[in-house]
C-alpha cells in the first residue's frame, strides 16, 4: 500500500506551516515523521485523517495493484486527545473495543503491557503514561489498514514503548501502512526517517 501526498499546503492564522510539500509512504516501512515542536507533524497527520483541511495538494492512497482507495474509513488515528471513556475502567474501555473490532486482548497482552493490575481502575485515575498505553491498544485491535500516531511512544515506560515498538514491527509485515511523529529515531527494523521543518 502507498501514500502520496503531492503539493500540500496549509496556513494557520497567517502562519505558512506547510507550502507544497510532497511525500510518499509506503507499507513496507515504519515512516516516522521527525521535527520540533511547531513544525506541523500533528497537523499533517490531522491533514491526512480528514480532521483538518488542506488548502492546496492531494493525498492518495493506492493498493499494490496501483489502484486508489478510500482514505476514509481505512484510518485508525492516535492525536494528543486519546479519546478514552474518563468514567469508565481500563477493563470497561478494552471490553468495548473488543466487541466493536471482534478481537480479544489476552490476558497475557496486559502483563506484557503492565496494565494487568489496572483493569479495575477508572481511566480518570491513571497517569498520562497509563492511559496512553490503554489508548494504543485501541489502535493494534483496530483492523483499519493505515496507523496515524502522533507521538504514540511519549510518557510510555521501557517495557510498554518496546511491546508497541515490536507491534509496529509486525504489523508492517501484515502490509499495514503505518506513520508516526517523533521529536528523535525510534531505531526500529524498517524504519523510515522524514524530516521536516528545521531538521529537514
């Protein structure tokens, strides 16, 4: 699966934050989108979910066959708001994706992850490394076909930024086409660097 963003454009209140700018993406590789703070990594990927609008450019998306599909309905996206259900336990939270996605995260998954003696706690309660953990797994029980994740490794702890590193990793062998915004590299196997702003 590819990719292609061709001549974007956008301003904010005046400010040029992109000015034909052109990417391709590709499947076969983790692209990892690397640039300070400002330089407008959450607004591309807001760009591509349809959550903002471009004011020049195009973006595509196009199978191994070269034909384009929808972008729309194929996206499963992670912004700053992680978009968990305050009220609700981690428990209560997880349940819900699994009968939406028809999947089931094990028991062994919460271990891996540290969150196995959270599952009773209300998101409300846990700290911002805790509930982001909780937001990711939405995003691997998702079966959309294009990751965006903004900062997804911020606040984790070792163990939990390696389990989603090895996710990434895996899911790119499943042909998922996945980019991620980062202040640094992320060092994982078929990683792709794109630099932009001051770093570019």
């Amino acid at each position: 699966m590819k990719l292609s963003i061709n001549g974007l454009s956008f301003s904010y209140e005046d400010k040029i934050i992109f000015d034909g700018l052109s990417l391709n993406l590709s499947s076969e590789k983790i692209s990892v989108l690397i640039g300070q703070n400002g330089v407008g990594k959450s607004t591309l990927l807001r760009i591509i979910a349809g959550l903002e609008e471009q004011d020049k450019g195009k973006i595509t998306v196009s199978n191994d066959s070269n034909d384009q599909i929808l972008i729309r309905g194929n996206i499963s996206y992670l912004g700053h708001k992680l978009a968990l259900k305050e009220n609700l336990s981690v428990h209560e939270n997880i349940n819900f994706w699994e009968k939406f996605y028809n999947c089931v995260i094990t028991d062994n998954h919460h271990k891996e992850l540290g969150i196995d003696k959270l599952l009773n706690r209300k998101i409300r309660d846990l700290s911002q490394g805790q509930k982001k953990k909780v937001a990711l797994l939405r995003i691997v029980m998702s079966d959309k076909k294009i990751w965006l994740l903004d900062e997804p490794l911020s606040n984790l702890d070792e163990q939990a930024a390696n389990y989603f590193k090895n996710t990434f990793m895996s899911k790119v062998s499943d042909h998922k086409l996945i980019l991620i915004t980062s202040h640094t590299k992320l060092n994982m196997k078929n990683e792709s660097s794109i630099y932009i702003g001051e770093d570019a």
